[in-house]
C-alpha cells in the first residue's frame, strides 16, 4: 500500500500508547513501585497508589486518564508521597520509603515500538514531512527512547526535528 504524502507537511504523533507500547513499561513498573513500598514500609499501599496511578493490578494495565497516562515523573513522585503521607506515614517515613522504592524505568530497555519508527521517520522525511512527537513524559527519557529507536533504521538518514524551544536536534 502507498500513501500518498502530498499536501501533508507535518506528522504529529503521540509518543505513549500511539507509537510506543505505553502499558508494558509503566504497568509493571507501578506494580514494581506497590511491592517495593509495601517492603519500605511494612504497610499494603497498593490499593490507593494505584488508585493514584489509574493502574489495574490485574493485568498491569493503565487506565486512560489516570496519574500515569498524563503526569510528569517528578510530580508522580510528590503524588506518591501524599499517598504515603495519607495512609498516615510521617514526611520522614515517607521520605525514606520513596528513597529506597522510587525508580524511573529505563524507557530504552523497556519501550517496545508498535512499528519500526526508524523506517516510518526516515520514509516520512524523505516525502517532505516534518515529525513531532507530543508527549506528556519527560524530555530526557523520550530523547533516549526515540534515538535508540532511530538507530535502528536501515537508513543513516535520521530524521531532523525542531523543537518548539527552536533548537534543531537529531533523533
């Protein structure tokens, strides 16, 4: 099939459940964060972190709308500890609990594509179209996520992006 790229020159895509499959790193991961604050704690915080979350434990699922389909790290981060700080842990408890359980998840070991972006990106390039990805996670590990994805395209060519900062970067 050809798709035809006439007239068309941008390409927005969202990053998290458009281009990368956003429940294989961040629902096991919010699993992950439950079992490691149980232990730091000696207390099940499960149930109201991943209320906080929007985290089905069942299957590992993130519920569209929830903390982690649109909450930057850091703010998880103080959200998590109001829910320490609510299930009656002192700051100090707290604290230390998020010191030893919290972890961001390695977005480049873990990000599993849900097609080859490098050929998608290059062959989008090479019709004349501009590519920007919208995402709500942090710039850095999303700057990682999609170089380590564009390295693999069987083109050298990487696509060149320009962020709304105005600064050009390769990725």
């Amino acid at each position: 099939m050809t798709v035809r790229l006439d007239g068309i020159d941008l390409v927005v895509f969202d990053k998290d459940g458009t281009i990368i499959e956003f429940g294989l790193m961040w629902g096991g991961w919010a699993v992950g964060l439950a079992e490691a604050l149980t232990a730091a704690t000696g207390r099940v915080v499960a149930e109201p972190l991943y209320a906080m979350l929007g985290v089905d434990p069942e299957g590992a699922v993130v519920v569209p709308g929830g903390g982690l389909a649109a909450t930057p790290m850091g703010l998880l981060r103080d959200r998590t500890r109001d829910v320490l700080l609510d299930f009656g842990l002192g700051k100090a408890e707290a604290e230390r609990a998020l010191e030893s359980a919290w972890h961001a998840p390695d977005p480049v070991a873990l990000a599993r594509p849900l097609t080859v972006l490098g050929v998608l990106f290059v062959r989008l390039r090479a019709g004349g179209c501009l590519i920007a990805v919208a995402t709500t996670d942090d710039r850095e590990p999303t700057e990682r996520t999609l170089a380590s994805e564009l390295a693999r395209a069987p083109s050298r060519a990487a696509p060149r992006t320009k962020h709304a900062s105005g600064g050009n970067e390769i990725f």
